[in-house]
C-alpha cells in the first residue's frame, strides 16, 4: 500500500506513535509518505521506504497567519496524485483530518480511504473550545475510518461529540527492542554520585500535567530516603517548576535536561516514574518506562488505568493525592525486592500488550478491511 501519514513533528505522543508505525509499515514493504511542516524527531534518519514531506505554506501580507491547513490539503493532492496513495492516515482530528477530507473531495477519489486516529488533546482539550466542536465532529465523521488509542478515549469522544460511528481502539505501541540499544547509555553516577534513588518525570510541561505536584511529591520522598529528580521536557509551566524547586530548597537535588529524543537512556537510570496529571487518554511516557522496566506511580484518570495494573506495574491514585503518591514510591524505594518485582512485571505487560509487532498489523488490517469496502 502507498500510505500518507499526517502528524505533528514535536515530542508529543501523537507525533512519535505516527513516526513509529511509518517505520513498522516501512519495514513491511509499504511505502510510507509522512507529511508535516518540520521533519518529525523520530524520523530524522534515513529509513528505507520512508519519504517526508515539509508542508510549505506561503505567507502573504493578506493572510494574519499562514493558511497551514490549505497547504497542507494541496500536498495531499498533489501526492495522491503523483503517488497513488491508497490511504491518509491524519493524527489528531484538527487541523489533519479536516485536511484530509478537503483533499479527498478535491479529488473525487472514491479509492483512496482517509483514517483519522484521536490522540486525547485534540478531543479533550482543543475539542473543549466551542469555536472548533462543529469542525472536529465533522472531520470524525466523514473520516473513512477511526481510531482511539484507548477506550477511555472512545467514549469521551462519543459523549462529548454524540458521535454514531464506530470507532475502533487501537492502543498505542512500544518497539521491544528499542531498551536493548540504550541499556548502557547512562551513568547512574552522572545524577546519583551517592547512589541515591532516581524519580523521573517527562512532559511537555502543560498545566493538565500537575508538575507541581511532581515536585511536591519528591520533597516528600526526599524527606524519608536519599533521592534525585529527572525533569525532561519543556513547556509553558517550566518557569514556574523551576522557581518551586529554588523556593523548596531541591535545586541541588532536581536535574532539569530539557527535550530529549530518545527517553530510553534515562530511564535505565530510574527507580520510578511520576505521571500524577489531571488528565491522560492513554499516558505513552507511562508505558515507554515499564517497556524498560520502570513502576510508575500516576493519577488514576482517563486511559492510564488501560497501561498500568495497579498493585502490580505501578500505583494508580486519586489526582492531587501527593502524600500517597509519595507514600507508594518510598514503598517501592525502600524495598528493593519489591521494586524488582515492579520492574519485572512492568515490562512483562509492555511485551504481552503494546508490542508494535502486535499492534502495528491490526492498523494494516484496518487499512485493508477499509480499501475492500
């Protein structure tokens, strides 16, 4: 199959599963053509069957802003046409998906399928802005085919939209082998020189992330054992996080390292990974840790509850519980015996459940069952 896959290119979860199951259908033989208006991290090194696209969008002095999502719908025709694209897989509902269709009726291509896969801000929060409801429902719509990346995410979509559709969940992925290249790239010694525990936190740093709480819930830790935070990422709130942390007196203790594009290196550095958000649709930096062995102690909302088993790969608690977030770390810290069993089983559910070697053919079989149609 020729397949377009529209995503954004920066470390957000829909960027990196778009760029992973480009690489997975490459590897099968498809021919992939991923369309975006900067090359996506993930997919900046050659891959065989992997061709990328910058959108470019002119600027004129009548335009405000640039007509981002008029370019990108004249890529798609023009590389449906020159191409013969069977398939536009659009990540994230708006802008992608109503490209797609825009594109799709210029066309008048009854063959080619447009798939549209939600990824959780684009229904929870970008979708919670009245001025783009009608759009998104819409685009979800007229989509040939949709996917959620969990079934939280489904109903959410189908209660706030009234959707009447189907549409199908398909959990994001991890790639199995990927923590066997990385297993040696970090020194614990680097961020731990006394041998101290090593907590973690990766996001973009939004307010629905809880950071705060992140940093809260280390003093408490720290309190009780000798410990480190890793901080990676960056976003609007991170100003903020780092004035707490001065404040709290833990800026010996914190390591802020900013965006990284492979998170695999520091996690072989980590003890426990805190995601305590407000809001998750499925948590990809949750299941990227226990790929490499890693607990995580997280909010239990939205999809986390689908990635980690509480009591067994992790702790799930109430959003805003600090003190038992906190509590359920020193007692995974304090107990190295436990804590392998963490680990062990946190990996054991990423191999048994999110391998892309299993998942990545359940959208190839989507993309066939739509094409037969």
């Amino acid at each position: 199959m020729n397949i377009g896959i529209i995503c954004y290119p920066t470390h957000g979860g829909s960027g990196v599963v778009a760029s992973e199951l480009a690489i997975g259908l490459a590897r099968k033989g498809h021919e992939l053509h991923v369309l975006s208006y900067a090359p996506p991290f993930r997919l900046r090194v050659f891959h065989q069957n992997i061709f990328l696209h910058e959108v470019d969008v002119a600027s004129y002095p009548l335009f405000k802003y640039p007509p981002y999502e008029l370019g990108l719908a004249t890529t798609l025709v023009e590389l449906a046409e020159t191409r013969r694209l069977d398939i536009i897989h659009a990540h994230y509902a708006l802008p992608h998906a109503a490209s797609a269709y825009l594109a799709k009726n210029i066309l008048e291509a009854k063959r080619l399928k447009t798939v549209t896969t939600l990824h959780g801000t684009d229904i929870t929060l970008v979708g919670a802005d009245p001025s783009f409801r009608r759009v998104i429902k819409f685009a979800i719509e007229q989509s040939d085919g949709v996917t959620a990346v969990s079934e939280y995410l489904r109903r959410r979509t189908i209660e706030e939209f009234d959707v009447r559709r189907e549409i199908r969940v398909i959990h994001n992925f991890v790639e199995l082998d990927r923590p066997v290249r990385h297993r040696d790239a970090c020194s614990r010694s680097a961020f731990a020189p006394e041998g101290e525990t090593i907590l973690m936190h990766a996001s973009n740093f939004r307010p629905v992330k809880r950071v705060g709480d992140v940093v809260r819930i280390f003093a408490k830790v720290r309190e009780r054992l000798p410990a480190k935070l890793l901080f990676i990422g960056d976003g609007p709130e991170q100003p903020r996080i780092r004035q707490i942390v001065r404040e709290t007196g833990l800026a010996g203790d914190v390591h802020f390292l900013g965006e990284q594009d492979q998170l695999e290196p520091l996690f072989f550095c980590t003890d426990v990974f805190l995601l305590p958000s407000q809001e998750e649709s499925f948590g990809l930096t949750a299941l990227e840790a226990m790929n490499c062995g890693v607990p995580v102690v997280a909010a239990d909302v939205g999809g986390l509850p689908e990635v980690i088993i509480d009591g067994e790969t992790g702790h799930l608690l109430p959003v805003g519980d600090v003190e038992g977030m906190a509590a359920k770390a020193v007692e995974l810290l304090s107990d190295p015996a436990r804590l392998e069993r963490f680990r062990a089983r946190a990996r054991r559910r990423a191999e048994e459940h999110f391998d892309a070697e299993r998942i990545i053919p359940r959208y190839e079989a989507f993309y066939e069952e739509l094409l037969s149609r």
